[in-house]
C-alpha cells in the first residue's frame, strides 16, 4: 500500500513512518501540517491517509477536516483517522458522507501493530473501521435515535460498527449465530436497507442510526 501521513508529533510521525516501511508499505509522505499534508497529497495520491485530528496551527480540529478534505477531493484514497479525541461533529460527517473506505481508531486503544495493519489493509479494501468508544459515543449523543430498533438490535449494530463478523458477534453476546443473523436481517428490514445494497448494508445500518434516519 502506499500511505501518506498526517501527524504532528515527530516521535509518532517517525514511528509509523519506521512501522510501515518494515511492513513492506511505501509511505509517500509523512507530514506534520495539514496544508502541506494536503499538497503532498495531491501531487501523489496514496491509497490511504492516516490522519491525526489535532494538528497546528490551533490543535484543534485542522486535521480532521483536512480528512474530510481528502474524502471530498481524492475518493479513491482511504482515510484511517487516528486520534487521541472524538470529536463527534466531524466524526459523523466523516463516516455518514460515504461508508466506503473510512476508520477512526482511538490511539490508546490500538492494542498492537498487526491491529493497526489490518485496519489499514480494511480502510484500502474500500470498508470502514471504527473504534468501539467511538461508536458508542456517536450513539450516546445521537438526538433522533430510531425507536423501532430493540435494545439488543442496537447491541448488535454497535458490534457490526466495530467490523466484527456474526460469530464475533455471537461470542461477545453470547447468542447463537442464528440469533445474531436474525438481529442483523431485523435491523436492515426496519432500516429500509434492501438486499441490492448487500455490499455496504453492515456500515449503512450504522450510518442510518447514527444519523436518526430511514431509508425512504
């Protein structure tokens, strides 16, 4: 894969720089401010960006709407988010504009390299891959939650936000895979998720929560 690299700590930046390399992946460019980040991003686009969200000059939100950025101008590049914060606002524009291709992983949580690796290799194969807390912060403030949906339906949807399969789901709930197929069809059916979208439909179910909507 070939990686750009938006993060202002020198000692981060370098490592993943180091990490990515050993791992075989062609870093383009590794930068610690968002506009030259987004310059070296249009002179060589990469097949993912991973992308700090508080960069200068304020540390407050620069880079993460240099993400929605790269989403916006370069569809065809991932864009991994990797933050020490949730900032909720962008994180819902972020993941609700087009859930292909889209993570938002939480530093600390990152438990180790090969976690992180695979959720890049995710993020280039065009699916999305969002951090648990994450998740349940989005759905903690969401303001029009779907009343239709069960408390063991939203359950479920938290577990697929997370990009688990029905038998990790299964584990983590203790139910029957059956079970958990049941919950799944259940939310797409009250969602208005039609099978001709099945490539999506888990991150859609997300989306649609998130967003207090249904499909018309």
């Amino acid at each position: 894969m070939r990686i750009a690299i938006a993060e202002d700590s020198v000692l981060l930046r370098e490592g993943l720089t180091r990490l990515l390399d050993e791992a075989g992946h062609e870093v383009t460019a590794a930068e610690g401010d968002p506009e030259r980040f987004l310059r070296a991003v249009a002179a060589n686009p990469p097949d993912v960006a991973v992308v700090d969200v508080r960069m200068p000059p304020t540390f407050t939100d620069e880079g993460l709407r240099a993400a929605l950025i790269v989403r916006d101008r370069w569809p065809d590049t991932g864009v991994l988010v990797l933050s020490q914060w949730v900032e909720e606002r962008y994180a819902t524009e972020l993941i609700s504009g087009r859930p292909q291709g889209v993570g938002y992983l939480l530093k600390d949580r990152v438990a180790d390299v090969s976690e992180f690796l695979d959720a890049l290799r995710r993020v280039a194969d065009g699916r999305s891959v969002l951090d648990p807390e994450v998740v349940a912060q989005l759905l903690a403030r969401s303001r029009h939650p779907i009343s239709g949906l069960t408390a063991r339906e939203r359950e479920v949807l938290a577990l697929m936000a997370e990009g688990r399969s029905n038998s990790a789901i299964a584990h983590a709930l203790v139910v029957s895979a059956g079970a958990v197929e049941k919950h799944i069809n259940s939310i797409f059916t009250k969602l208005g998720l039609t099978p001709a979208g099945h490539d999506h439909r888990r991150v859609l179910a997300v989306l649609r929560y998130l967003n207090g909507t249904q499909v018309p």
